[in-house]
C-alpha cells in the first residue's frame, strides 16, 4: 500500500516493476494475487493524486480569468 509520503513517481515505479514481474511471469499464484491487490492499490492512490492536481490547476486557471461583467 502506498505510504502518504510516497510521490506519484515513487508509486508508479512500483507498480511498474509489479507489472514486469507479471510480465515475466516471475510470480507464482500466491504472490500474483497479492501483487495485483497491491497495484490495485497503487492506481487508486495514483488515481487520486491526479484528480487533486487536475482540481489544483482548475481552479488556478478559474482564478487567473477576468471576470466577466
């Protein structure tokens, strides 16, 4: 599970080497259902990073236009 100090990059990294290793079918079953929980894990953490940036910009964007009168 991603660590609230983890960075997106960090997650990504992760989930990365999770899907070479399915990949390279370097997991048996047990540790495939465990990885995969575990990359489910990391797109939603992933998930919500993006959203809050996509908010965060939004609303700079809303800030920075002229009122309309």
């Amino acid at each position: 599970m991603p660590t609230k100090k983890e960075t997106y990059s960090q997650a990504m990294e992760r989930l990365e080497k999770i899907v070479r290793q399915i990949d390279a079918g370097e997991l048996d079953i047990d540790q495939l259902g465990e990885k995969i929980k575990e990359a489910n894990e990391i797109i939603a953490f992933c998930t919500r990073k993006l959203t809050k940036a996509d908010q965060e910009v939004e609303k700079i964007w809303k800030e920075r236009e002229p009122s309309e009168e």
